[in-house]
C-alpha cells in the first residue's frame, strides 16, 4: 500500500501522457486524469477533497487578482496577431525583402529570416506566420532553384522565432507561472515580503537571446550560400531591383507598431496588459488603412483612420514628457494643457477606431479575427484549467517532494537539476505542445529551481529558447506540421526534416551560450528595472 502510494503522482503523469499521445483533448485529459486520481487518492485516505471544493475559487481568485490580470493580455496578443495576419503585412514585408536581399546569393533565405524576426516581434503566432511564409516564399524559393531542405527549415525556423521574441504568447504565460513559482519558493524559503519577476523581465531578458538567434540563423544562411551556392542562388539582378519606396512602405507600419508595443513595456510606460492593448488598436488602424473591402468612400475611411493613429501615436509621446494624471491638487499650466489636448486625442483615436471596426466588419475580415481570437484564448484558458487542477492534485499526492528530493539528488547541483530539467523538457517537446509543458511541468520543477538559487528571468528565458525548439523537432514539431500543410507536394516530408536539423542545432547552441552567460539574459532587465 504504501508503494502504491508513492508512485501515484508517477503513475498520474504517466496516465495523462499516454492519454495525450491517444490524441485526446488536452484540457480534458489533464483534468480527468487528475480527478480520477483523486479518487484513487481518496479511496487510499491520502487527497482531501477540501481541496477539490476550493478549486472554483481558488482559480477565479488567481484570474481576479491584480497581479494576475497579465493573463488578460493573452487574447489581446492573439488579436492583435491575427489582425496583423489579415492585413497582408507579411505579403508586403516578403516582396520588399525579397527584393532587398533577393540579388545576393542566399538573399531570399536572409530575407526569410528577417521578416520572421519582424513578424515575431509583431504577430507572435507561430502557425500564421509559418503558414504564411510557406505560401508566399517557399514556391518562389523553389523556383529560383533553393534548396527544398534549406528553403523550409529556413521557413519553418524563421516562423518560431515568435515564441522567443517578444511580446510573445509563450513569454506571458511562462511570465505568469514563474511568477507564482517564485513567490512559492521565496515563501518556503521564509520569506514572506517576496520579491516578484514580471513579463516585462521576461521580454527585456528574451530580447539580446532572441537577436542573436536571428544573427546566427541569418550566419548558417550566408554560410550556407558560400559552401552551396547551388542551394542558395541569387535572383537575377534585373528581377531584384530595389525600390526603396516600397521597402518603407512595407518596413515603417510594423516596425512602428513593434516601437509602439515593446518600446512602452521596456521603458516603463505601460505594463504588458496596456501595450497589449495598444498593440490590438494599432493592428485595427493598420489592417483598416490596408483593407478598404466594401467601403463606400475608402479615401475618407482611410483618412480617418490615419488620424485615429496619429492621435494613438501622439497620446503614447506625450505620456512620456506631460504628467496626464488626473485628480491632482496642482498641475502646472504646462500640464493642464497636455491634459486638454490627451482628452482631444483621446476622442480623435476613437472616432479613428470606431471607423477602422466598421471597415473591417463591412469588409468581413473582423469576422475571422474575433471568431480566431476566441477560440485560440479559449483554447489557452481551458487547458489552464485543467493544468491548474492536474498541478493541484500532483502536489497534494506528494508528487513535488518527490521531485524536489529526485532533482536534489543529481550530481551536480543546480547545474545538474538545470540540465535534466531541460533535457525533459526538450524531450516532451517531441510529443506535447508548449501550452501543456508550461502549464504542466513549469509549475512543477520552477519552484525548486528557484529554491537552489537559479536567477528566474534566465530560467524563464532558458526555458522559452527550449520550448522554441519543440516546435521544429521532429517528428511533432507543430511549426514542420504547419509548413507540410501548404508545402506542394514535390517537398517531402524528409527534405522538411532534414532542413529543421541544423536550426535545432542552432537553437541548441544559442541555449549552451546563455546557460554559459546569463547576463545575456538578465543584463538588460537589471539596467533597465534596476
């Protein structure tokens, strides 16, 4: 009895793996799994079921309280990305690239992973832009005689980077369990006025990680097309003539957006929510000012929804140089008229919005993003349910103190815990998505980590460069999933395979560089926070 006892947690992290590979639905899996061992638990006299009672409000506690409304910004993220999706920026940043870069022998590969890094920091949704890329680029890539394998590893690598750039969906959540993880930990620790690690640490430590990635996978290209030219041609010079109207064009709007976004969370101005927030408006100007649709009087919607962004632009400068509060006994005249004129641009940024929905309602394209929007954030929500009680009931059976005592007892000390906890997690991103690694093995193995003094931000950042990876590793990288779905058929399977290895490789690499440097991680959350 008491053996049975203490391989249950093993025994229900086994169960809901096996359920997972059946193809399951993840939420169910996880919260059925845990309720039937709680059952067991139960029956052997070893789960309470006050614990079961108080899970209700225990979740709509979490999802209430103040320093958990960063979870809000997960559908204004999605919004924001999909809009972004359907308003043909990657189309246009594509052509303007390909010309850019497309003379130069492995130029089209460059310009792949350039505007995967711009999508990234402007979309953050791997599908969409793994989609996207291999419909516009890989037939182009193919024509102008690339490589298969390098021409979708390069696509499908370059469509990850979402996952590590910020704003990312994979930061926020991972954001949000550290969070709690290491509030646990400090408290276990004795300390009850715990220190805290926000999202806003998570995009400024993800950022110089994620450059480098570009700049190495933008190296392996050029490299690549010294060794091989055959598999990286240039585009003849006559075809690649760069105009570089159609570059700005193509480059200012995202480029101002991804300003707009991460320039306001890195320098303070707002927390990830708000510039969340201010990332679904500007990708509602920026999709109404590029989709006329069924606009009776396009010209005088597009100059109103240019005004709209404007005064949004223009409201975000003067937060930085005007105090906008309200309700203070004395501001200066200075201020009083700052006051006035955000009021004016306020009403000038609504009436912009209100005119850009209704483009985009007349035109169908608000449709598909709401109706995307919904269900990926209630994709995400409900596995956090059910990953939330499936935490709950492992813990309560004993599975932490197993855990703890396992990873305590590997030779090497938090080295050696830090390694094996990345090496599980590289290998579950085999089979299981990074939503369920987050939700399940992150609240799990972060506070113990935390309590053998690993800094949270490099953690967090380690652990979202890992989960990057998962999604090329085959044989279920979701991102070679995607790019198989519009590849044309003469693109087999193997040659999408063989193109991944040498970007996961890299990944490998840049994780060794910053597990071997942290202050690449924690160097500019500490000039910028500290």
């Amino acid at each position: 009895m008491t053996l049975l006892v203490e391989l249950l947690p093993f025994l229900m992290f086994i169960a809901a793996f096996a359920a997972l590979l059946r193809g399951f639905p993840v939420a169910f899996t996880l919260a059925g799994v845990a309720l039937v061992f709680a059952l067991i638990g139960m029956a052997l006299g070893v789960f309470d079921t006050i614990h079961l009672r108080a899970f209700p409000q225990r979740i709509y506690g979490n999802m209430m309280e103040m320093d958990k409304q960063i979870l809000v910004a997960v559908p204004l993220f999605v919004f924001m990305g999909v809009m972004l999706e359907k308003s043909k920026v990657a189309e246009e940043l594509l052509e303007a690239m390909g010309k850019l870069f497309g003379s130069m022998r492995g130029g089209l590969g460059i310009s792949v992973v350039v505007v995967g890094a711009l999508l990234a920091a402007s979309t953050g949704i791997v599908g969409a832009t793994v989609v996207t890329m291999g419909l516009l680029s890989l037939p182009t890539m193919l024509k102008r005689g690339y490589s298969p394998a390098l021409a979708s590893g390069s696509i499908a690598a370059a469509g990850t980077l979402g996952q590590i750039i910020p704003p990312s969906i994979v930061l926020v959540l991972l954001g949000d369990q550290l969070s709690n993880a290491y509030s646990e930990a400090q408290r276990a620790q004795g300390i009850f006025s715990p220190d805290i690690v926000s999202v806003g640490d998570l995009f400024a430590g993800a950022l110089i990680p994620g450059l480098i990635l570009v700049g190495v996978y933008v190296g392996y290209q050029v490299v690549i097309a010294i060794m091989k030219p055959s598999a990286a041609p240039a585009v003849p010079r006559e075809e690649g003539t760069t105009n570089w109207g159609e570059v700005l064009h193509a480059l200012i709007p995202p480029l101002a957006l991804i300003v707009a976004v991460l320039g306001s969370i890195l320098t303070g101005l707002a927390t990830p929510t708000e510039a969340a927030g201010i990332g679904a408006v500007g990708a509602t100007f920026l999709a109404a000012f590029r989709n006329a649709g069924a606009d009776s009087n396009p010209v005088g919607g597009r100059i109103v929804t240019g005004v709209g962004a404007l005064a949004l632009i223009s409201l975000i400068v003067m937060t930085v140089f005007v105090d906008l509060r309200l309700g203070r006994e004395a501001a200066s005249a200075g201020d009083q008229f700052g006051i006035t004129l955000a009021f004016i641009l306020v009403a000038l940024t609504t009436a912009g919005a209100l005119v850009a929905l209704f483009r985009l309602y007349r035109s169908k394209v608000l449709d598909e993003v709401m109706t995307s929007t919904a269900q990926i954030s209630s994709m995400v929500f409900v596995i956090l349910i059910g990953a939330s009680l499936f935490s709950l009931i492992f813990r309560e059976l004993g599975g932490d103190a197993t855990v703890q005592h396992a990873l305590e007892a590997v030779p090497g000390g938090k080295w050696g815990a830090l390694a094996v906890v990345m090496a599980v997690m590289f290998i579950l991103g085999f089979f299981l998505d990074f939503i369920e690694i987050t939700f399940v093995v992150v609240p799990i193995v972060a506070p113990i980590l935390l309590m053998m003094g690993i800094d949270p931000v490099w953690l967090g950042v380690l652990m979202a460069l890992n989960l990057q990876t998962s999604f090329l590793t085959p044989p279920f990288g979701f991102a070679l999933f995607y790019l198989r779905g519009v590849a044309p058929p003469e693109v087999t399977t193997g040659a999408i395979y063989r193109g991944a290895m040498p970007f996961v490789g890299i990944q490998i690499a840049v994780i060794a560089i910053v597990a071997l440097l942290p202050w690449l991680a924690t160097g500019l959350p500490g000039l910028l926070y500290d």
